[in-house]
C-alpha cells in the first residue's frame, strides 16, 4: 500500500500536473524535429526535376487520376511548364513520382538505365483482386534474373505457336474471315464492331495458348468477354486512390475493389479449367499449344531450364493477361483503325486501291506486307495517335539512378508519357493531323522512327507488339477487301482520340457495304 500511496501522491502533485504539458510538447516536438530533419537529409542527397506543388495531404493525386477528367494533352502541358523533358508529381502524403515527358528522358531512363529502371511497384488494388497470390506473372512481376529467363522463354514460344508460322497465319485469316461473316450477318444495318472485333481477336489468341476458339452465341464466353472489356477499367482505375484503398475496403467504401475481384476470381477459374484440361490430355511428344509447351518444359525438372522457377501459379497468370491484352487493348486499337478508315474516306480507298493491286481477290499472307506500305502505314498512324497507354504501367526504380542527370532515389516509380512523345510537333511536324505518309520515306519504304513507341520500349516493350501488327495487317486487308465502311447518315462524328488516360475508343457505329 506505501508504494501505491506514494504514486498516487507523486501524480496528485501540483508541481508534476504542471510540468506533463511541457514534457508532452517536448516530446512531440523532439519527434516531429526528428523527422522532418530524417526527410531532409534523405532528399537533399536527391536531385529531382521541378514540378506542380499540388495539395495538402493528397499533392498532384488528381492530375493523373483516371476519374479527373483531365486529358494526356493537358498532364503533357503542365508538366513542359516545369521542365521540356520530365516532371515531378507529389501524391498521396509527399510520396513523389517521376513523370517522363519526352522521347530522350523515356530512351535514358528505359534504354541507357534498363537495369536500374525496369522493376515494377507493388500495386495494392491488383494485390487484392488477386487475393494475395504472389507470381503475378510476365506483366508486372519484379524484374529478376528469373523474369528474364521466363520472358525469354515465353518470346520463343510465342514465336514457335504464334505469328510466323503457317498454322498460325492460317488460324488468323480463319478469325478474319469469321469477322466478316458476323458483319455480314448484321445485314447492312449499324452495328457495333466491339464485341465481334474482341470475339475473334481472343479466339486467335485462344488457339495459339489453349487450342480452343468460341463463337458468338456462346454464353460462358459471353460472360467472360463483359469482365474481359472492363477488367483494366475497374482495376487498375482505382490508381488515383491507391493509399486509401486499405481503409476504403475495411469500411466497405470501394465496391469498385469487390467488382474487381469477383472478376478477376472469374477470369482465373476460366484459365486454370482449360490449364487442368490439358494437363489431363498432355502428350509429351505432341505439344498442341503454348500451355503444353509451359507444362512439357515445367516437367523435365532441367536446373538449367529458362523455366526452372516457374510455377502453376505463374503459368496461371502469364496466360490471364493475354485475355484482357487481346480482348481489350488490342481489340480498342483495331476500333480505332476502324475509326479512323470510317473517318477518312479517301485513307480507305487508297488502301483498298493497294489490296487490288497487289492482293486482288485471293486471301491476303503476311509475305504481303513489304508490298503495302500504304496500308502498314495506316496501321502504324493509328498506333501513333491512339497508343494503349498513353500513361503506362509503372517503371520501379531498383537502385538510386542519374536519369539526364537528376539523381532519383531508390524505389521510385516512374511513368513514361507516351502522348507527350507522339504528339510532340517537334519530332512530328503536324501531329493532331491523321497523316499515314509520315511513315513512308522518299523510297516508299516504310520508316519507322527511333521514338515511335507505341508498346514502349527497353527491356519491358510490350511482349505482344509483333503479335498485334501482324494479327492487324491480316484482319485489317481482309475486312477492306470485302466492305467498304462508312458512319451511318445522322450519327454523331466522334474525334479519333481516346476518352481517357488509357486508350477506350468514344463509342460509334458502322455501316458496311459489301463491295462488288
């Protein structure tokens, strides 16, 4: 009892009482001093380029931020006001990032620097959806000697099943044609493209992966395909609030993250079906596409194997981002190819003058190509005006790095501007103008310049860029061929540019007239 007495006496003494206060504010002044102290040493061995102030708490959060209404040419504006070749944006509670707003900070940065400038940042919204699975794949796992190897493989294989062989150039010009045949069955009237352009877009994809292909009345496809055409939206659109997400789904305030995992569970189980039935059928001897190729390799247990660290779980994911990369990204670009031909009369029929002169009426081969520079350069202006991602998936810094000699700090993320590059007058001349022969040189080659970037470029460009071009040319010739297109008497014009910060078509309809 005397020790308690003498407590109570001690914390009951008017002298103590009054000295709580000032050891309170000593304490928090000592920690507060401490820290802004630590933050200032850390960021003056830092030489970063200028940039906006932005707000109290959430910085510049809103100048990126995918429901803000802003526009590539407006974050491209504001940041040449700060520096001609990059920028720094202040997010959510002083966390910086690096924005590169030109050709030579992206080439210094992702070429000269890949080493140091090609991880990728963990995302907490993907964590979620994906239920905390770790091997998320090609698309956004850390870069590592194993993610080279897996890259690498997954190249070659693509190569082996993919564009460049007969069987696949047979499988494509089969999806062509059965783009044409659902046009033609809308009888004349508008229709739109979206959905049969996704339809056999995936199905070539399907065929080269998991050997399969669907048709339009499918329902399970059907299913899958609305959660294939707003994955990335709902997704990776949660960016802007990406610090807050933690709290918003403890309180229930983001269905937008539950939509996004239902989905992604659906996707998944949609994958791994097809993954369990080829392991069911497999024959080492006879591989039948790139899953068979995945699990044969996986099997052999080869320590020197490009896939010796591979697992089921990364197989699972590596063939999930094909589905929303074919059926969403690439099937956007060709609506905009689309578009672009509705909306340029005389682009179509000089095309369609090149088809006849060199294909005539038999089924167009990619061994046309050299010979239709016209039409390559149609596809490629496309690509220049609407790129999948004029903001693109996050670079991470691995160490600290001198990029045009400011020194970024470690565990940076950094994001290359890709409008800024491709409507930059000074590399382009008239950039807002659709013009294909900006591509063809005085020989009447095709001439694609150093910064046309459209799948970025270093050591993580866009794995599906040879895929794409390819799988164009091929459904683009055979759909001019057959159609003449035009947009239906009283429909709205709509303007050849993406409605927001990643490329989503304005929605149209079209008419075809069969040719003669």
């Amino acid at each position: 009892m005397a020790i308690t007495d003498r407590v109570i006496s001690v914390l009951t003494n008017a002298n103590y009482i009054s000295t709580v206060p000032f050891l309170l504010c000593a304490v928090v002044t000592f920690l507060v001093t401490a820290v802004v102290w630590r933050r200032l040493t850390y960021w003056s061995k830092y030489t970063w380029p200028p940039g906006p102030w932005g707000w109290p708490l959430i910085g510049s959060s809103l100048l990126i931020a995918p429901h803000s209404g802003q526009t590539n040419a407006n974050i491209t504006r504001i940041g040449k006001q700060y520096h001609p070749d990059m920028f720094t944006l202040t997010l959510y509670f002083g966390k910086r990032i690096l924005i590169l707003n030109s050709y030579e900070s992206i080439k210094d940065a992702f070429v000269k620097q890949s080493a140091l400038v090609s991880d990728r940042p963990s995302v907490w919204s993907f964590t979620y959806v994906n239920e905390n699975l770790q091997n998320v794949g090609v698309f956004l796992e850390a870069f590592t000697e194993s993610w080279k190897r897996e890259k690498k493989y997954m190249l070659r294989t693509v190569r082996q099943f993919g564009y460049g062989t007969s069987g696949s150039e047979s499988i494509c010009l089969q999806e062509a044609n059965h783009l044409a045949e659902l046009i033609k069955k809308r009888g004349g009237k508008p229709f739109e493209l979206g959905l049969p352009v996704s339809l056999c877009l995936l199905n070539v994809t399907f065929s080269m992966i998991l050997g399969t292909t669907y048709e339009e009345d499918d329902k399970e496809f059907n299913k899958l395909l609305d959660y294939v055409l707003s994955w990335y939206l709902e997704v990776f659109m949660l960016y802007d609030i990406e610090p807050l997400l933690p709290l918003c789904n403890k309180f229930g305030l983001s269905p937008r993250l539950n939509k996004g995992k239902m989905m992604t569970k659906e996707m998944l189980a949609f994958v791994q079906k097809h993954i369990d039935n080829h392991k069911a059928t497999l024959d080492p001897d006879h591989p039948r596409d790139m899953v068979d190729a995945c699990l044969i390799e996986m099997a052999k247990g080869d320590p020197n194997s490009d896939l010796r660290e591979f697992t089921d779980e990364k197989l699972l994911w590596m063939l999930f981002f094909f589905i929303p990369d074919q059926g969403d990204t690439a099937g956007g670009l060709f609506l905009f190819l689309m578009l672009a031909t509705a909306l340029h009369p005389e682009v179509q029929q000089r095309v369609f003058q090149e088809i006849q002169d060199v294909i005539g009426d038999r089924p167009p081969s990619l061994k046309d190509k050299e010979k239709m520079p016209y039409t390559e350069a149609v596809i490629l202006e496309t690509l220049r005006m609407d790129t999948t991602f004029w903001l693109l998936v996050p670079h991470f810094t691995a160490d600290d790095v001198e990029i045009l000699g400011y020194k970024i700090p470690k565990d940076t993320s950094v994001i290359p501007n890709i409008y800024a590059v491709h409507f930059d007058p000074e590399l382009w001349g008239d950039p807002e103008n659709f013009r294909p022969e900006r591509f063809i040189d005085e020989q009447g080659r095709i001439n694609r310049p150093d910064y046309f970037i459209p799948y970025s470029t270093g050591r993580r460009s866009c794995v599906g860029e040879q895929m794409s071009q390819k799988q164009f040319f091929l459904f683009y010739i055979t759909l001019i061929q057959k159609y003449k297109f035009k947009l239906p008497d009283g429909d709205p014009i709509p303007k050849l540019e993406s409605q927001w910060l990643f490329v989503i078509p304005p929605n149209y309809r079209l008419q075809a007239e069969p040719r003669e």
